[in-house]
C-alpha cells in the first residue's frame, strides 16, 4: 500500500493563493496543478479559518467582496447552528 504523496508548505500555500486570490475553482486549479480537489479543498478551507477575520483588499471588486462576506456570512450562521445544537444537548444532559 503506498502512502500518499507529500507536498511541501510553499506548494500548498501557491496553491491555495491560485485559488483565493485567482478567483479560480478549487477543481480548475487541481486539475492545472495535477492533484485531486479532495486533496486542495481541505487546504483552501484551513487557509480560509485562519484568515477569517483578515480585512478583505481594499482593490476587491465590490461583487467579488460581496461574494466574500455572504461565505462567511454562511460560515458563520453555520458554526452557529451546531454551537445551538451544542449547547441544548449539554442542556438537557445536564439536567
């Protein structure tokens, strides 16, 4: 069984900036790169928790910024809704 391959941490980064700052799709970029999108997803949605809170270019387009913030928008209305799931299940355990 072979084990899977390595990239390096300036491979992953150049990829993942194709990505976030090329406007390109995760599999578009894969594909050009070589890889699965399996594999640069899971990258481009690290990078993206990391540098959630970093302010958005100045030089943004306003609809490619609008973009932005509905996804996190979504994000964050997400984590929101496991964060209630969470917190009436210990509720109810507590009891």
């Amino acid at each position: 069984m072979s084990r899977p391959p390595h990239y390096s941490p300036e491979f992953k980064e150049q990829a993942v900036r194709e990505v976030i700052d090329g406007k390109k799709s995760v599999a578009k970029v894969a594909s050009e790169l070589g890889i699965s999108s399996k594999t640069l997803g899971p990258w481009v949605t690290a990078y993206r928790k990391k540098h959630v809170s970093d302010p958005l270019p100045a030089d943004m387009p306003e609809d490619e910024r609008i973009k932005e913030y509905e996804r996190r928008i979504r994000e964050l209305e997400q984590e929101n809704a496991f964060l209630k799931k969470a917190a009436a299940y210990f509720a109810r355990e507590h009891r």
